[in-house]
C-alpha cells in the first residue's frame, strides 16, 4: 500500500485557500477528543482504523460509516492530516506495514498525536458565497494505557498511596500474583540503610510482579510508568515501592523518608507535566473498555475493572458543555462521554446484547458519577476491524486461523451482569490472527459511525 501518509498529510493549503481569521471562526468546527484505554484495550487498532476509513470514504468515496450523518459522504472535499504541537505524528504508515506482514499494530509505549481535517462543501447559499468550505477539525492524542492508571496517584501522599496498594493486592485476583513480591516485602531487612542498590532490588521484585500481573490482565496497577522502558520515566533510579504500614506510618523512618522522596519526585516531575501535556483538557471522552480480558480470567477481574473505570472517573471534569461556556468563557470540560466495548467482531451476533449489557454493568460506577453532573453518555460495541464472520448457526464465528484454515467455533451465552458469573467461571477468548483480506474487513468494521455521530451532534 502507499504512504498512507505521504498521500494524506496535506502541505496544509496555505491557511486553507487563504481563509482569514474570520472565516476561520465561521468555517472551522473543533473536537477534541481524550481517548481513555487501559492497556490492551485496542487503541491503536481504532486510530489506524478510523484513519484508514476516513480515508477511503473521502478519496475513494467508499461507502463506509453509513451512520454518520454529521459528515456526509457526498459533501465531503479532501481529508488530511496535521502534527500536534510537538508530538509526534501518529505511525499510521508502520501499524499498515505489520498489518499486511500478518502482525497486529504492536502497542502504544509513547505518546502520539494528530489532527485530523475533513473539509466539507458549504450547503447555505450565504455561507458559500463567502466561504466555499467548512472544516471539521479531530484531535486526537494516542498515550500508553499504563500511563492512564498513575493519574490518580498526583492526588495522594506516598503514605496514602502505599496503603491502598497493599490492600489491594490482598484482595482477589492480585493476591495471587503478589505472593512473590510480598514475599520479598516480608523478609527484608527495613533496618539497613535506603541506598541504590537496595532500592534497586525492592524495586525490580516490585516491577516483577506489575509485569506478571498485566499479564494477566490485571487492569489497576500503579505504577502503570514503571512497565515501560523507554517512556520517559526511569524506574531503576527513581523508583519506588509500598511499604508495610509500620514502616510508611513512621515519617522519621528512612525508607519512608527515601521513597517519600522519590514519590513526591514522580508526582512533580513526571505525573504533573504528563497531565498537563498529553492528558489535555478536552471537549469529548471515549473511554475504551476490553471486556474479554476479565471475561477471559474471572468474575474477580471484571469486579476490578469496574472498580478502575469508577476511580478513572474522579479523576477528569466534567460538565455540561454550551456554545457560550465553550467559545467564550474558554471552559475545557468534558460534556460528553462514549463508553467502548472494543474487539466486539470476537463474538456472535446473539450474544451482543448480552455484551452490551456487560459493558453498562462494568462502567455503572462511572456511569452514575456523569449522571450527577448531568453529563450525557452512551455504550457502544465497536469493532475497528472484522476480522470474524458469522456461523452457520446463531452463537457461532467463523474465522481463519493461524494454519490458514477457516474454522467455526460455537459460543455459550455471555453474561450479562458480572454477578451472573460463579467465581471460578470463565469464557475463553477468541485471538484470531490478521486476516489476510484486512483491508476490507478494516473498511466494514462495525460501530465507529455510530460512536462519531454520537460525539459529533449536539445534544
């Protein structure tokens, strides 16, 4: 395939065709989006997605995204794509290049950004005589689903912070992967002195068990920023860890004293200008939920995502969004919120009521937060790529799996509600590989038109 980018990204039409301020005021319509993802949850598969259908629908006039009124198809001139301040540009051209090797988009462990403008024909006769064209203007940052989790710590002492860590961890499903670590906790010597290298090694048992609990899709770890190599934050000088409560309790001590340091470290030189920069104040929210990660593990997994999602909620504003508030008071608050089940092509379509009605369950403790600051929201299924067909028979896939073999797979009915599941129940996940035809199945995937035309009306 061509440079996706090299055909898209436009040499920005001096001003748009010599558009002056004014006109820029009448013609430019701006959305800002915060895309909210824990880790895994098809981030990067959505942006590549939405790209490559924005794309086709207005160079090629394919017909996708039926649903989206707000942009019709017919009206719309040339699409392209613009940088982000200082960020660097979305790798739209290196997700195309694995898709076609067979390989899905690796994960985001950086932070990434576009704009992307779709311009329009003018309808009214007034607008048109003055100004041909309307722009729609999308800004989109793309940040590690790790970084998402350590937001709620910039409001906490380390004392605070360690103490719900560890009572988390006590409870189900981290119990299990935090035996090592505990363990280490247990049987080391607080009375010898905080230098490097013991720092060093409480930290490493600590990082041990984020990296296997993320492997087991575990969604609240904190710190999210110390599983990434490479991002900007080095854990191996400034980390830290939780510490029992007779140690963190005692201010004087100098474990406390030494990691207190280094938490107040991370709060100011790492979480503060995060927030400020890549968590920009936006207009719309979607916040994307894997649901067949705890499908996949247990009934505890899912209670815990639901428990994050709750948590992620207090930690954006929100309010209710008008015209005056927004253009003139210069108010960023969140007024509308999308709820995304992703990889929804991974089950029946019989079965996707039943997941809907998960997905309402899992963000009910978000959910009832916007209803009190009167902030409307919705649950979509979307799946950025339908890489399944359906079966012969309701509740039954088809699909081609990694021997080249297209196979049918029968599913049991899904859960509605988390405590429809007994402990020790779970439903295995369906990974199948790229689909070699994943153009087109990228062109029909389902639910984007949806999603957009939700955020892009008012309300």
């Amino acid at each position: 395939m061509k440079s996706f980018l090299k055909n898209v990204l436009s040499p920005l039409e001096p001003l748009l065709d010599g558009m002056t301020s004014a006109g820029d005021w009448f013609t430019r319509e701006n959305h800002r989006f915060t895309i909210t993802g824990l880790s895994r949850s098809g981030k990067s598969m959505l942006f590549t997605s939405l790209m490559t259908i924005l794309k086709y629908r207005s160079e090629h006039q394919y017909q996708c995204l039926p649903l989206l009124k707000h942009l019709p198809a017919e009206l719309v001139d040339s699409m392209w794509l613009e940088p982000v301040d200082n960020f660097p540009l979305f790798p739209i051209d290196d997700h195309i290049a694995s898709l076609e090797k067979g390989e899905w988009p690796a994960p985001t462990e950086n932070v990434y950004a576009f704009k992307m403008v779709v311009r329009l024909k003018q309808t009214g006769q007034f607008k048109k005589y003055l100004f041909p064209h309307t722009h729609v203007v999308f800004e989109f940052i793309d940040y590690p689903g790790e970084w998402i989790t350590d937001l709620p710590m910039a409001g906490k002492t380390f004392a605070q912070w360690s103490d719900s860590a560890l009572a988390q961890q006590m409870t189900d499903p981290q119990r299990f992967y935090a035996k090592d670590w505990h363990h280490t906790l247990e049987q080391f010597d607080f009375d010898s002195d905080p230098t490097p290298e013991a720092m060093l090694t409480l930290t490493s048992s600590y990082r041990d068990y984020l990296k296997q609990a993320k492997q087991a899709g575990i969604a609240m770890l904190q710190p999210g920023s110390f599983l990434l190599d490479g991002s900007g934050f080095n854990w191996r000088e400034t980390g830290f860890t939780p510490l029992p409560a007779k140690i963190s309790s005692d201010i004087t001590h100098p474990w406390t004293k030494a990691f207190n340091a280094r938490f107040s470290e991370f709060q100011q030189d790492w979480l503060k200008p995060l927030r400020a920069g890549t968590f920009r104040e936006a207009d719309k929210q979607i916040i994307l939920v894997d649901l067949f990660e705890g499908l996949n593990h247990s009934k505890q997994h899912l209670a815990q995502l639901k428990e994050t999602l709750s948590h992620l909620a207090d930690v954006f504003v929100y309010g209710e969004q008008d015209w005056f508030s927004k253009h003139v008071l210069r108010k960023q608050e969140i007024g509308k919120v999308a709820f995304v089940a992703t990889k929804a092509d991974l089950v029946p379509d019989a079965e996707k009521p039943q997941l809907l009605a998960l997905l309402k369950d899992v963000c009910g403790g978000a959910t009832a937060k916007l209803e009190r600051e009167d902030v409307p929201y919705e649950h979509f299924l979307v799946s950025a790529i339908q890489a399944t067909d359906e079966g012969s028979k309701p509740g039954a896939l088809r699909y081609t799996n990694k021997h080249k073999q297209y196979v049918e797979v029968q599913f049991e009915p899904l859960p509605a509600r988390i405590k429809d599941m007994s402990s020790d129940e779970h439903y295995p996940a369906l990974y199948p590989p790229v689909p070699a035809d994943y153009l087109p199945r990228m062109l029909n995937g389902r639910g984007l038109d949806k999603l957009f035309q939700f955020l892009l009306t008012t309300r």
